[in-house]
C-alpha cells in the first residue's frame, strides 16, 4: 500500500466510524502525539481512537482533502465538526 493509500484508508475510516479500519492503518509501534492526549504509545494510542469513536456516537463529522505524499512522510488537510461539553447531548 502506498502511503497516499494509507492515508486515505484512515481517514475514510475514521469519517466512517471505523476505528478497525483507522487501527489497521497504524504500526504495533506507533507514537501518537496530541496536546489533548500527549504522547501515547502502542496499544495505548490504539484505545484513545476506540474510546474517543465510542464516545461520538456517530456523531463526528470527518472531512479530509490535500494528501500529499512522499517516500517517507505524508500529510493531509482534514477538519472534524463535533458536539462538546453540554452541546454533546443536543
């Protein structure tokens, strides 16, 4: 698979709810690192998508565009649209 299909697998994934589908995408070793979560390590970084995709109640909204890919790095542009705090219920 090549890394522009990579990461359009997750991210059609995650705006499908498809946390297997998003957790397929990453390495046994993976290093996640977000200023909501730190830096989460392997089975770790894999429950954090599980928790957060079985909190949203499909209700997260995922678009994504611009994959840009080389060799060994890719990016993308993507926006997720949610319900927090008291809002989460509406």
């Amino acid at each position: 698979m090549t890394n522009q299909e990579l990461i359009k697998k997750f991210y059609t994934s995650f705006s499908n709810a498809d946390v297997n589908g998003m957790l397929s995408c990453y390495h046994d070793n993976i290093i996640f690192t977000d200023p909501a979560f730190g830096t989460l390590k392997g089975d770790r970084a894999k429950a954090m998508w599980q928790m957060l995709l079985s909190k949203s109640n499909g209700g997260t909204q995922i678009t994504f565009n611009t994959i840009k890919t080389n060799k060994n790095t890719g990016s993308v542009h993507w926006k997720a649209v949610y319900n927090y705090g008291p809002k989460k219920e509406a």
